[in-house]
C-alpha cells in the first residue's frame, strides 16, 4: 500500500449496456501479491478521534480523549517506535499523505507483550496551562474512557487532536510495509460521531481493517475475540452461568396506539427487559444504577419504581426475584401530559405483551422516550467501596438490530459486558428469556462445516451472481452467522455482506447485485461461518464477467430463434461501429419500422475509487 492515496470522488450517470460504458479517473488496485493471508502482528482495533467537549473538567472546549487502540496478537513483544510505528493520513491537495507519529510513555518503554492491548492517547500537552485543568490527566482519561486497571496507557504526540472526518492511522513494520490501516470516515460521520467511535476487526487478506461496530461507546482496552479473526484462542468460560443482573431485550421504538389512547404519534410502551441470574434477590435500586446513553459524556441515571394501586410512584421494594426476569417501563404519563386522551394502566401495559403476573413491572420517567437509533442502555452493579462496575450494556443503531415494533434479543457475552445479539428485530417476548440468552455456549472444540456447491467460473454481464452454498454445525456450536465477502476488479478492498436465511432444497445462497458486477472484469469472493468460538473459511474464488460486446464490431442482429417461423417475430440489432447512422431495414423489399431500445435495460452506477475503496 503507498502513502499516497486518491480523493474520493463520484461520478453518477446513466450507463446502459448498449452504450459507452463508464470510465475511471484513476486505475483500481486490485488483489495482488501484497494482500497475502494475514498473520498475527500488532493490529489497530478501535479509534476515537472526535471527543465531545468537556468543559465542566477544562478551560477550553478542545478535545481531550482521544485515542487509537492497538492489539499484539503475535507470540512476541513488540516496540512501538522501532517494530512498528504509527502514521496519520490526511488530505493534501489532490492526494493523501502520511506523517509519522511519537509515541512515549511515563516509564520510557513502549512495548506491547503477547496478547496484550494498548491505549494510545493524544493527550493535549499543545494546549499548555496546568495538567488537570487546561488538559487532560491520564487519571482523568482512564475514567472518562473507563480503562481497565490493568491496561497500559501511551502517549502520542506530532499531532495536536485527530480531526473529525476524513483521515486515517496506518501501523507500518521496521521495513516500512503498512500492516494496519484504517481511513474512517470519507463521507461525513459515516461509521463515527461526536462522542462515538468506531471498532474495527483483522481481515482476511491484506491491511485494510474492517468495520466491527460502528458509532458505538468507546471500550478502551478492551478488544472481542469477533475483532481477532481467530489469530488469538477464545474459549468457554469455566462457569457457563455468569452471576449479575443482566439487559437480555430492549424495545425502544414503540407501534402506534393512538387509537387506543390518544397518544398521537407518541411511543406510550417502550420498555426493556432484564434478567437475574443469581441465586438470591436484587433490589434493583439499592445494588444496581440504570443508565441512558446518548454518547460519550452524556448519559442519565434511570431511578426505578413500582407503580401503586393509585397509579403513585414507589421507588422501594423494586426486587427482582432470583432467576427471574423483570419489565422495565419507560412511563411517560407525566412528560406527556395534555398529549393524550389516558395514559396505559399497568395491566394494560402487561396485556399488551402477554407478560406474566409474576413478572415484575417497574418504571423509570427520568427519560422522556427512548431513542430509535444510535442510543445505549447500561446497567451498573453498585459496589461497597461506594464505586460501581459496567455489568451490561447494549448500544443500539435502530437498523440492523431492531426497528419499529420489534425488539433485539440480547444474550451474555463471555469477553465482557457488552451484550450480544441473539436475535434481531423480533416480536417483543417480555418477561421470557430462554436458557441460551444467559449462558455461555458449552465448548465441544468444533468448527462450522461450510461448503461451496457451484464450480462455476464465469457470470453473464448484467446478471447477478448466485452463490450456493452447505453449511453445518454441532448441537452445542451451531453456526451463529455467514457473511460473504467479495471484490471486483474495479474495488480496492473486500466488501462484506451478512448472508440472509435464504435455502432452497437443501442449498443456501448468497448474491452479489448485477450492478456490481456491471462494469467489473472479474470478482473474486469467499464465505465465512462462524460458531460462538471458531470460524471457517471456504478458499477464495475468481468468477470472470463475460461482457457482451466483447469483440464485437460492425452490426450484430439478434433472431430469437433458429427455427422456422411465421406470423411477426421480433427482431434486434446492435451497432458497435459508433458512427450513429441512420438505419433502414427490409424484408422481401419492404422496409420495417425500426424502434431504438435498451439491451437489458439500464443501470445508475456510482464509481468511487478512494482511500475506503467505496
């Protein structure tokens, strides 16, 4: 990969397949001898490069937290400055270019040990003025950022505070080769935002990391197995059954009850779910703390309630029984007074979705709604020492997870407490939580089987590519997810797709879009399983694209078909001579009528070679 990259552009026009086909400004970069399989090496996997602003702590409204997250997944100890380096990207004319920059830390070392995560931080010393108060400690930044304990922290200088959008950070090795590089955000806030970063995962081939979660709170120091691509063992725990309070639904965007209430467009029934899987009761208001989040330095705490036969607010005896699920309510009757006809009952609220009586509803009004996207629900368990530990949390985007009048399943992670997804935009089932939701899955040491059915080489062009497909997994591994990845000749790094659960007798399938494949020499692509702690990689495929004026010169007519005919038969021809003449035609000294047309239709396609590879 060169330092010097090309400015995104986008050319959009209409391009049919029987005229002039589109053209590039610049050559793509295909998949050459530089994007070998990866190895284990020291990877970028998280960066938060837009801090909100924090004027309650500083003098200034500058950004004070900021950072790049790296992970030494090889089995030696590496130095930052000498086995690796670290470079920013930034726009310059009509190119990209890349500075190098410093890194130190306290104790003077910058190794990174086997396996071990480190926080680069860009710690605005430029700012001048007092340590504290007119920049950033670290013991500040680690409790801004909620750093692990144990996690070293580095400091980065060269350059004063990451810029919001469009750049990019490159780890390269001692001989110069970048090994790690991400370039985020080339359209405005695409996978970050203020107050929000952006995770990535290791690729397959090559240095490009991929996007693991996008807009999300930051995990400073601490990096999932998902983001690893396998190039660090992950296993059960010892114990299967995690002891907390745990976020296992949540249900955020309401269906419209105006009918029934008068409400409006008003959402009267959002809520979430939670479980306890200890073996005693909790007071949910003494030992846990309820937490909304918007983004980074902006969040509410969510005192609990029990609902009174009066319809008063109770905030004592909010137990949740052990092993047992509770509802939690976002009851709005107050916030949106005079906005409805009557506010939902308690029973109504239960009705609505089949909760059991021995479920327990609570309520939290100190938020009015939840939002659809891009919005966070964490749960803290409250410790003696008057401090308190992140025990589940889950952000979510309001797309891929959930949407209107459907719920995210969530289950118990393994690696921490983020949630993860056990099913998405499903039919709200509060109050009822299955086994697998609060349990880590068994380790039986298996991988997924995963096959390909289809030898083909080649795809028509204007065609879509149809990519069959067996896959298999044990009782206690099922396979959990598969995504396909492909690139064509014209992009520069792979794309990812999360295959659907489309089977036909026995076959399941994937597709790459015909306007994809449209103005592409070839594609080449392979497909992923994954189970909770392994995956399985099919070889990589070339499949050519057999463009259909390939060779063509003169006049081409199309009869369709080779038999006798009578009666009226349609008739086409096609000049590939590019003089646009006028045409005449006849049969038996007749001349026809002749009507232009599109040859398979027609296709917008937006070409944007770029830093991204978009």
């Amino acid at each position: 990969m060169n330092n010097m990259k090309w400015k995104k552009w986008i050319s959009t026009g209409l391009s049919m397949i029987m005229a002039v086909s589109a053209f590039a400004l610049t050559a793509p970069r295909v998949r050459g001898a530089e994007e070998k399989p990866t190895e284990p090496g020291l990877w970028i996997t998280e960066i938060y490069q837009n801090d909100v602003k924090r004027e309650d702590l500083f003098d200034n409204s500058s950004d004070h937290m900021e950072f790049v997250e790296v992970i030494n997944t090889s089995d030696r100890s590496v130095e930052l400055g000498s086995d690796y380096t670290l470079w920013y990207e930034y726009p310059s004319g009509d190119a990209y270019v890349m500075k190098e920059l410093t890194i130190s830390a306290p104790d003077g070392s910058t190794a990174v040990a086997p396996g071990e995560t480190v926080v680069l931080w860009s710690q605005r010393t430029d700012l001048g003025g007092e340590e504290g108060a007119s920049y950033a400690s670290e013991a500040q930044f680690r409790q801004a950022m909620r750093v692990p304990s144990g996690v070293r922290v580095y400091r980065v200088s060269g350059q004063n505070g990451f810029a919001e959008n469009d750049r990019g950070f490159a780890l390269k090795n001692s001989a110069g080769e970048v090994t790690s590089y991400y370039h985020y955000n080339s359209t405005t806030d695409a996978v970050t935002a203020d107050g929000l970063a952006v995770s990535l995962r290791i690729p397959d081939f090559g240095s490009n990391m991929l996007v693991y979660e996008a807009k999300k709170p930051t995990t400073a120091g601490l990096v999932y197995a998902g983001q690893l691509n396998g190039q660090l063992p992950v296993s059960a725990p010892a114990n299967l059954t995690p002891e907390g309070v745990y976020i296992t639904e949540i249900r955020p965007n309401d269906s419209n009850r105006d009918g029934q209430f008068g409400s409006g467009s008003n959402d009267v029934m959002e809520c979430l779910e939670v479980y306890n899987t200890t073996g005693r009761p909790v007071d949910l208001n003494a030992e846990y703390e309820l937490v909304y989040r918007l983004k980074e330095n902006s969040s509410k705490s969510l005192p609990l309630y029990r609902l009174t036969g009066s319809g008063e607010l109770n905030s004592e005896g909010c137990i949740l029984p052990a092993g047992t699920a509770a509802v939690l309510w976002c009851y709005r009757a107050e916030a949106l007074a005079g906005s409805y006809d009557r506010y939902p009952t308690e029973e109504e609220f239960r009705e609505a979705y089949s909760i059991d009586g021995d479920v327990p509803v609570y309520v939290f009004t100190a938020q009015n709604g939840l939002g659809n996207t891009l919005r966070g629900l964490e749960l803290y368990r409250k410790e003696a020492d008057g401090g308190k530990t992140l025990e589940s949390w889950y952000f979510w985007d309001g797309v891929t997870d959930l949407k209107d009048n459907r719920s995210v399943e969530l289950r118990v992670n393994p690696e921490g407490p983020e949630m993860l997804v056990s099913r998405s935009q499903v039919t709200t089932n509060m109050g009822q939580v299955s086994a697998a939701q609060v349990t880590f899955p068994a380790d039986d040491g298996s991988s997924p089987e995963l096959t390909l059915l289809d030898g083909r080489t080649s795809v028509e062009q204007g065609q879509f590519l149809r990519i069959p497909y067996q896959f298999s997994g044990t009782a206690a591994m099922p396979v959990q997810s598969i995504t396909l990845f492909y690139r064509t000749s014209r992009m520069e790094k792979d794309t990812s797709v999360e295959t659907t659960s489309f089977a036909i007798y026995n076959k399941w399938y994937a597709f790459i879009p015909s306007d994809v494949l449209l103005h592409a020499d070839y594609v080449d692509y392979y497909v992923k399983a994954a189970n909770a702690y392994r995956t399985t990689t099919t070889p990589v495929r070339r499949i050519q694209v057999d463009h259909l004026d390939d060779g063509q010169t003169g006049l081409r007519v199309n009869f369709p078909t080779d038999e006798a005919v009578s009666g009226q038969v349609a008739v086409t021809a096609k000049d590939f001579s590019g003089t646009a003449q006028a045409y005449t035609a006849q049969v038996d000294g007749q001349e026809l009528n002749l009507h232009p047309s599109l040859e398979l239709g027609a296709f917008f396609t937006p070409s944007s070679p770029s830093p991204t590879g978009g």
